[in-house]
DNA sequence: ACCTGAACACCGTTCAAGT
DNA sequence: ACCTGAACACCGTTCAAGT
C-alpha cells in the first residue's frame, strides 16, 4: 500500500503493466518482447520478474486492465438498450486495442476483476429482460463471443492484403450493431430451444 | 502436376503442410517451429523456406486445409436447416484443430479456396431463406464470426486452469446450438434493422 | 526486496555455396 | 531446382551474486 520513502522510482508492477500497454499501441504485439520492455523502462530484462510471473501473466493483467475502460449503462434504464450499449462500449474499447483482442479470445476471455464485474452486469441486464434464468449464462456467453469474436474480426490489416473489397470501418461497426440486434431478438423471441 | 520420376522422395509442399498438420495436434502450436518442423521431415530448417515462402504462409495453408474436412448440406433441403447443419458441421471441425482456431479469427477467417467455397454455400443458403439480399453479406458475416468464435472459446483448457466450473464439451455443444438457434430467428424474425 | 551479468535453450530467416 | 552450413538478430526464462 505504501511508496517506498527513497526518492528513486523503483518499479512498480502498475508501472510495468502500464508500460506494456504503451508498447502494444506503439509497436503493436510482435514489437511487444519482455526485453523491449525492459529497454524502455531501462532495466534489464530480468528485472520485470520481481514483478510478473510470466509474460503470460503480464498479457492476462494488460488484458483486464483495458476492460476498465468499457462504459457500464445506468442502474434503471431499459434492459435491452442497456444491453445494446454495454457490449457496443465493448466492442469499441477492443478496437482500440486491437492487437491483443485475438489473446481474449485464445485466454476464453479475460479473467480478472473487471471481466468479471462487466459479466455479472450483462447477466443482470438478462435478468431483467425477459430471458428465462437456465438460459442465463449461455445468453451471456452467446453475446461474448459475439463481442470478441467481431472485435477480432474487424482489426484492420495492412492495406493491400487480400484482393476482395476491405469493409470500412463504418460498415463493420453497422454490421456488428445489426448482428447484435438479431442475436438479442433471437434470445428474447426464442427463449426455448423446442420449436 | 506430375511426381519426379526419380525413386528419393524429395520434399513437397503438400508434405511439408502435412507435417505441419501431424505436428499440431502432436504437438500444439507452440510445438510447431520451423525446425521443430524441420527435424521430423530430415531436412535442415531453412530447406523449408524452397517450398513455403515464410511461417505465416504455411499457416494460412493449414488453415484452409483443415476447412477441407467441413460437411456441406444437400443442394436441395430445408435452406434453415441446412445453415444449422453447415455451421455445426464447422464448429466440429475447428474444434478437432483447437490449437489454431485463435488464428482463423486474428487473420479475419482463412481466405484460401475452401474458405471461399464455404462463404458462398452459405450465402446461397441464407438467400434461399428468408434473408434479403442487402442483409446477406452481413448475416454472413455474422454468423461466421459467431462459430468461429465460439471454436476459440470452448477451447478446453489445462486441468486446473480458473477457479470457477468448467462447462463440458457436451454442455458448449448445446450452448452453440441454441445460441445459433438465436441468431438464425433474430436474422429470419427482423431482416431490417427498424424497429 | 529488488536488481544485475551471464548463460541456457531456443526462435524465424537469409546468404553463399554446393549438387 | 532444391538442399546445406553457417550465421544474424532475436526470444523467454533461470541462476547465482550483489545491494
């Protein structure tokens, strides 16, 4: 809880962590190596282990730490729009930090407090909606997957790869909106599987 | 088109993809070097690069490879139907190749010729639904993204990785089942996106 | 407790040379 | 055309030692 009393810095794991997220907006994943990391902080690599176990550890912290940054939706609004704008505020903070959205996916999502704090929002907003309890958390994965996996889909790739036309940004962010409304009709239309 | 009529086997690149395959599952993706690569076909590292032009290429390869083994409906059944099966069908077989299902979704979809065939029975499917033509592309899109995204995250992982109860593969199943359930409704039920 | 130098066991890729 | 030896420019991580 307290700062060391000596008036040199000394490093800290927010430090670190934070220094990586600079790194992976600046250089991207590949240019993200725990040396480099340790050149900007001007320590040797080693270093860091006094603060992260593993460069695994490290990812799965920067990953949670850019969740905090997702806006959650009032208390008492209508349920379905809360819904509509908490996975949208989602989907628009994985954009920003686009190169490290394929790791949420191949981690089954982030797994610390954040994530954990915007999972139990949405399966309230659920709640709250008109979905049937059991179908409850599988909704909440539905509409996870659903985020990520269009978050992923939409990085931007380097231009001229690929010949087919390259949606633009605008389009894909309209495509996701869309998608998402079906997927929340779906849920509520369709409560049972039984048809 | 045709075999060196010499009696050595040299190298090709329908072997090297295939090695790379073997090795995957042997060996899962941090498993598959170049070398590592390499040194199960006897050869020295860099005899790899006469017959793919870098490590990403041979991935992209084995990407669409594995989408040779997806079943394709019927060309005249229930078109509903037949979208629930093609995509399930998918979802199978990604889930056979675990490992690499992070990467279909970091390079937005493979984009070889099996993923195109895939994309365009699948189009024609939702054309024969109910779906309008605009919403195609994007329910296309969408529903790619959904099973895909849902191969990458039903991914088990190492026994005794997270505190919180694993779903079964059996239970991800019908989780997938359902949530395609939703989607496919909300596309049928709200082709437009006014409400 | 936190940091360093040095090392271990690896990577992907390139280049010049051989056949 | 296809393969090799050798090298380049890197990795993540560990260990013993210093403060």
């Amino acid at each position: 809880m307290e700062r060391a009393p000596g008036h040199r810095a000394g490093l800290t794991r927010a430090a670190v962590v934070g220094a990586a997220r600079e790194l992976l907006s600046e250089r991207g994943l590949t240019g993200l190596s725990m040396r480099a990391l340790a050149a900007r902080l001007d320590v040797a690599p080693n270093a860091l282990y006094s603060h992260v176990a593993s460069k695994t550890a490290l990812l799965d912290a920067v990953l949670d730490d850019v969740l905090a940054e997702v806006d959650t939706p009032t208390e008492d609004g209508d349920p379905a729009e809360g819904l509509q704008r908490l996975m949208t505020s989602t989907y628009t903070v994985l954009l920003d930090h686009a190169d490290l959205v394929p790791l949420y996916l191949s981690r089954q999502g982030a797994h610390g407090p954040n994530a954990q704090r915007l999972g139990e929002i949405t399966a309230a907003l659920l709640r709250r909606a008109e979905v049937a309890e059991p179908a409850v958390p599988e909704a909440l994965r539905v509409l996870i997957v659903y985020t990520i996996g269009f978050a992923a889909f939409t990085r931007h790739l380097p231009p001229g790869a690929g010949t087919e036309r390259q949606p633009s940004a605008a389009e894909m962010r309209g495509n996701f909106d869309r998608g998402l409304g079906w997927l929340l009709t779906g849920i509520r239309v369709q409560p049972d599987r039984r048809r």
